[in-house]
C-alpha cells in the first residue's frame, strides 16, 4: 500500500484499487457490526468499552436469562433501547445507504439492532436485519405469534424507566449494588416483576420481550431465506465489505466465506487491524483500518 494516505488515513493505492473494483461490481454485499455504531455513541460488544465487557452475555442475551429474571433482562434491553433512541445515524450509515440505493443488486446484512440503518434511510428491501431490532417486541409466549413495532415508548413500561443519571442500571457493579441492597434491605428496590412487564395485549398470558435474536436463538427464517434466495442466485458475487464487526458470532459471520466461495473479494473496515473474519485476508483484498465513519463516506464516494 502507499504511504501517501488521506485524511481519513486511507492509503490513495487502495482507495484507488478499490473504487476501481466497486465501479465494476454489481452484486455487492455489506455484512455490518457493532462497530458501524461506535461514533454513534453506541458501545460495542467485545472491543474497548465493549458491552458484554461490563455484562455477561450469557446473563443477559439468552431466552434463560430472559424467563429466570425477565426483568433485568428488560432492565438491559429498555436501557439500549433510550441510547439508541438518542443516538443519531453517522456518515457512514448515510454513505451505505447512498450506495445500496445507487446499486441495484446489493444486499446489506446487518447484526446490529440498534435502528440506526433503518433511520439512516437504507432502502428497506436491501436490508436484512440478522438478529432483530431493539424497537421490536413480541410475545413470549410459545403458541402466540404477536409482535409489534414500538420506537415510540421510553421506557417501554413505568417501572422501567431509566435512572435520572442514565446510568446503566445492568452493569456488574450495579448489578452487585443491586444485590448488596437487596440483601442489605436498605432500599426496597421496585422488583421488576411480571406486574410491572410488557405484557402481550393478543394473548393476555405472555411477557412482552425484545424482539432480538439471542443466542441459542435462530435468526428469522424469512431474513434467512431471502438471504439465501440472493446468494443461491447462480451468479457470482463481485464484493462484500465487512464493516465494524469481530466476526465471531455465527451464523452471521459464515456469510463472508460464502460470499467468497461465490467469487467475492472482501474489503474489511476496522478500527482493529487484528480483527479479520476466520480464513484471514486473501491476496486482492483490502483491510482499511480506522474509524467507519470516517472511511465509509471516503472510500464509497
Ligand atoms: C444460533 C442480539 C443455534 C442481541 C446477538 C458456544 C456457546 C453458545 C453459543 C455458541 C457457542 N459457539 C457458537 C455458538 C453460537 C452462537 C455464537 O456464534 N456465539 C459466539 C459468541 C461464539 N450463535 C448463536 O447463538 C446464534 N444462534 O447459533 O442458534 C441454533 C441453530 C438451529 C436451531 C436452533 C438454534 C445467535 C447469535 C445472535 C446473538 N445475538 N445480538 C443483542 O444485541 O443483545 S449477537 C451480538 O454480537 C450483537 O448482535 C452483535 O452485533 C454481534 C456481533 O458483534 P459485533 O457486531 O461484531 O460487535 P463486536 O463488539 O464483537 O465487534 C465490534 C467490531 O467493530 C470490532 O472488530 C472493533 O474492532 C470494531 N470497531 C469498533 N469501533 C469501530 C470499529 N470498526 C470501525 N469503526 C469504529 N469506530
């Protein structure tokens, strides 16, 4: 790469290698990640700062954790729900937005639930949404099939409302602080219980709960199938651009091989040189290091 970089940093050979290739290419995937958020305010989840460093996924983002103590997973979801709601799309948000309109065979693959891409107008057909939206919620309930979109209540219900600080009120301190209250009994913490949940207004039995996927969950069949629908097309795919994302969770990450089994080069946007998908970077690739919201406007122009 040449050492004559650009503003944003993007070294002027493989901006150039690179917009030469994406003026040729017509099928173009985008698979995004948390990191597409980061300058939109919203924390990450394994990076610095990253949100399952203060939480334990495991505590918190499985159907378990959800029926042992909904409330603090509500806890955690109504908390995300008013960041992202207060959380405006950066550039790079907007830039992709601009590209999937221009290019007429493009698909973007999104694993972040934070809305911003919607809110960034994304041509919706182009956008699949891998693991849900925080602004959705649906019934818990096995046999009940109710689910609504709700961007309009912050906090969801009352009893979830946020601390006047808008701390996080899941955090594993807080989280200690909470049980040293509860145990200490020097506070009557309003227990988050099924009184005070979202409760399912079709089936009446059923908590209200997130409308993300978790894991151990499936992602959405439909999101799947149209997925599949466009890769299984039998024509090859030019390019897919991994932006802001440790690629570890799957089955998301899986799209990159098979992006690359069907002919695409693969151009990663990373504020983290180390965090390349499984199989590591190809000869012809592109790894642009640095902040997406920065790169994404620089090198899609
Ligand atoms: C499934 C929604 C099975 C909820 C999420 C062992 C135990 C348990 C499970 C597994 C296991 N091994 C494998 C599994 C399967 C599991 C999995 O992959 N686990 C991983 C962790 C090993 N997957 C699942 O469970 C999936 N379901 O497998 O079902 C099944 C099959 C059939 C039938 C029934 C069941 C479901 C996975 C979905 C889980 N839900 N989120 C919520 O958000 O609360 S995943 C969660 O991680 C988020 O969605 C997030 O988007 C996703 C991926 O994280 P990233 O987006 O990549 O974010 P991360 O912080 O990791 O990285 C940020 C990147 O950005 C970094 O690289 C950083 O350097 C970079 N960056 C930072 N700032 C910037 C930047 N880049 C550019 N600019 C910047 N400014």
């Amino acid at each position: 790469a040449s050492t004559a970089a650009r503003p944003s940093g993007v070294p002027q050979e493989d901006l150039e290698s690179f917009q030469a290739h994406l003026s040729k290419s017509t099928r173009i995937l985008a698979l995004l990640g948390a990191g597409l958020s980061a300058s939109s305010g919203l924390p990450t989840f394994r990076g610095a700062g990253g949100l399952w460093r203060t939480h334990d996924a495991m505590q918190l983002a499985t159907p378990e954790a959800f029926a042992r103590d909904p409330g603090l997973v509500w806890q955690f979801y109504n908390y995300r729900r008013h960041m992202a709601l207060k959380a405006k799309p950066n550039p790079a948000h907007y830039a992709l937005a601009e590209l999937a309109r221009k290019k007429e065979d493009f698909m973007t693959l999104s694993q972040n639930v934070d809305g911003l891409s919607p809110r960034a107008k994304h041509p919706e057909d182009k956008l699949k949404l891998l693991h849900g939206s925080l602004f959705d919620v649906k019934c818990s309930d096995f046999f009940c099939n109710y689910t609504e979109s709700n961007n309009y209540t912050d906090p969801i219900v009352p009893a979830l409302a946020i601390p006047t600080d808008e701390s996080d009120p899941t955090t594993s301190d807080a989280l200690q602080r909470r049980e040293l209250d509860i145990s200490n009994e020097n506070v009557s913490l309003p227990e988050l219980d099924y009184r005070h949940l979202p409760k399912c207004p079709k089936c009446k039995r059923g908590l209200l709960r997130p409308g993300v996927v978790w894991f151990g969950e499936m992602l959405p069949t439909n999101v799947i199938e149209d997925i599949d629908n466009w890769m299984t097309k039998n024509k090859k795919i030019d390019l897919i651009m991994v932006i802001g994302t440790s690629a570890k969770v799957y089955p998301a990450a899986g799209y990159v091989d098979r992006a690359r089994v069907k002919g695409a080069k693969v151009a990663i946007i990373n504020m983290d040189s180390n965090d390349v998908p499984a199989g590591g970077l190809r000869k012809g690739d592109w790894f642009f290091e640095g902040d997406a919201a920065q790169i994404m406007p620089e090198i899609l122009k």
